[in-house]
C-alpha cells in the first residue's frame, strides 16, 4: 500500500469517527452533566471498536443520524409496568362512582317505600325522586308509586278491622284507598261485611263443634245478615257440623263398655244429620263392645244387622269384624268362612297359626273369642 493511500483510508476512518462521536453527543445532550463524563468514556470506546470493525461503525453512525421518530423501538420485558393512560384511569373511577349512585338509590328507594306505607306521600316522594336523580334507570313515577304502596296499606288495615268487627272503621280505611287508586274494585260497605260474615261463620263452626248449637245458631245467623249471598240454612250447618262429633264421642264411649251411652249418641247423630252415615265398622266394634263388658243383650240388634251385610259390600277389615259378630251371635259356619278367607291374605306365620286356631274351633262349633280377645280387637283403632 502507497503512502497516499494510506493517508487517504485513515483521514476517512477519523472523519466517521469525528461524524459519530458528533451525533451521539448531539443524542445525550438531555442527560445531566454529572454523567457526561461516563457518557464520554464509553464515546471513546465506541470509537476505538468502529476502528477495527467498519462495518459496524457505519451501522452506528446511521442510527446516531436517524430522526427521533425513525428509530427502532426498544421491546421492554415488563409491559404491565406502563402507566395507564388517564383516560383509563377515569373509566374505572366513572364505574365506581356508578356502583356507589346505584347503592345509594336503592337506599332512597327503601326509605320512600317504608315513608309511603306510614302514609307520608309527600316524604316519600322526594326519595324517590332523589333516588331517580342518582339512577335515571329506575322505572317509576314517584307520586304513583308512593300512593300505590299507601293503597296497599289502607286496605290491608282495612281488613284487619273488619275481621275485628269493627266495619265502619274498616269501611273509612276502603274509602281512602279507592280515593287514592280509583282503579280499586269493590264497594267498601259490602267488602267490610263480608270479611266479616266469614269471621263469623269459623266462629259459628267452633261453637257447634263444642256442642253448643245455640250460640252456633245465632252466630250463622249474623253471617247471613251482613252478607245475603252465603248459602246454608243456620241451624242445619249447626247440627251437620256436631252430628260427626257425636259419632266419634260414641265410638269412644263403645270402647270404655258405656253401650248405652254409646248407642245414644250414634242415634242422636243420626236424628241431627239424616244424611250421615256411620261407618258398619263403627258399628260392628259396638257390637265387639257389648259382648266384651257383658252386655250382649244391648247390642244383638247391632250384631245381627254386620253378621248379615252382603259380601259385595264387606272389605277385609270388615269381614273379620263381620266373623267376629257372626261367632258372637253363634253363626260359627257362617264365621268360619269369613276366617277363611282371611286367611289366605295373612303371610306373616303367627297370624296365620291365630287364625288356623280359631277356625279349627270354629270347625267344632265353639266360640273362640273370650273377653280378653275381644278387649284386645276393641284397642285396635278403626278409621
């Protein structure tokens, strides 16, 4: 290599390196000056390597020169560590204030409610419309609501006291709620009336349940009065109501051995109520009861009218209870066939070894059933 051409190469080498070191100065020109002795240093190292390496350098030099908007961004291994921008920032802030407006409606639209329902309309109403303020969402007028919820109350407490007895005030309380909801459909005297009417007639069944027909009477009678349209004869729905309670008193009275007593009371039911019918089965444990305390001759009638109902008419309870009449009047092949029969539904052993005892009995002409027998059937419920 000449001399020349030496000299050439490196005066070109030195002026890229006098243009890169200029252009990085220029770069750094923000930074404070207790750094830029470093920032310096580390130019002069920058520029020992583009010696040896001129490919490089020239690299360098063309991203020292680029514009600030030209150059390559630099990937950062933490995104999530930017800021959020501020319009972000006031999204979240907007929901939180929404949330908190909401809450704080629903509390206003509470404290109305409970305002309107103590009849406090106009209070109430400024909570509602507080309330729509916060969240225009909400879908009611307030003056309507307010009213619809004091209706409400109006005629609730209106209610009450026609069940009390107390129709005039009841009648006050309907009046005001239908000045305030027209659209309310019904007539104040009449409504009050009739929720006193039915207040009456549970009176009046409590009465005749008790036995005390009398007072039962005149309680229907009242019922009647205020409200015209209920359909039942007052003395009749007295005794249909006790007739039942007759019957069950004298099936517990059958069962303790007062047979008179009993037969008295089934009778009585009767006489009360023609269209009750007493169940054959509480008939056949009277006739079980007579020959239990030996009384048998107060109760043949009884036994002889189960010992003769026809089969179509006899279920499986009342078939033994129809075997045990038709043994105690002496009617053992006629009780016999009805064991039989029972027989074949029983497939528990000791059942079937009871049964097979009585009808071997029975087979002889004898009665198996003594009182100790017979005491126990009379504990057995019946329906």
């Amino acid at each position: 290599m000449t001399t020349l051409s030496y000299f050439l190469k490196r005066a070109h080498l030195i002026t890229i390196n006098l243009l890169a070191v200029l252009a990085t100065f220029s770069i750094l020109m923000g930074l404070s000056q207790n750094t830029l002795g470093d920032i310096n240093n580390d130019s002069l190292a920058q520029s020992k390597v583009m010696e040896k390496e001129p490919l490089i350098q020239k690299e360098l030099l063309e991203n020292a020169l680029l514009a600030p908007e030209e150059k390559p961004i630099a990937e950062t291994d933490n995104e999530a560590s930017q800021p959020e921008s501020p319009e972000v920032d006031f999204n979240q802030r907007f929901k939180l204030q929404s949330k908190k407006q909401q809450r704080v409606a629903l509390e206003l639209v509470e404290k109305g409610e409970q305002l309107a329902k103590e009849g406090k309309i106009n209070s109430a109403v400024l909570k509602f419309q507080e309330a729509l303020t916060l969240n225009p969402h909400l879908n009611f007028e307030p003056r309507y609501q307010a009213q619809r919820l004091y209706t409400l109350t109006l005629v609730e407490k209106g209610e009450q006291l026609a069940k009390e007895g107390a129709i005039d005030t009841a009648v006050v309380k309907f009046q005001e709620a239908i000045t305030l909801n027209p659209d309310l459909n019904f007539e104040p005297q009449v409504q009050a009336q009739r929720l006193y009417a039915v207040v009456l007639v549970n009176q009046g069944s409590q009465f005749a349940h008790r036995g005390d027909l009398e007072t039962a009477i005149a309680k229907f009678e009242e019922a009647l009065t205020l409200n015209p349209r209920l359909n039942f004869k007052p003395k009749v729905k007295a005794r249909q109501i006790y007739a039942p309670v007759l019957v069950r008193h004298g099936k517990q009275l059958a069962r303790i051995g007062e047979i008179e007593k009993s037969v008295a009371d089934y009778v009585r039911a009767q006489k009360m109520d023609p269209c009750l019918i007493i169940p054959d089965e509480y008939w056949a444990l009277l006739c079980i009861a007579g020959h239990t305390y030996e009384q048998a001759e107060k109760v043949t009638g009884i036994c002889e009218r189960i010992a003769t109902l026809e089969d179509i008419k006899v279920e499986e309870d009342l078939q033994m209870m129809r075997g045990f009449a038709r043994a105690l009047i002496g009617d053992t092949s006629s009780a016999r066939e009805d064991f039989e029969i029972i027989l074949e539904t029983i497939d528990y052993i000791d059942g079937r070894q009871l049964i097979q005892h009585w009808i071997a009995q029975l087979q002889k002409g004898e009665n198996p059933f003594n009182s100790i027998v017979l005491k126990e059937l009379l504990e057995i419920e019946t329906p």
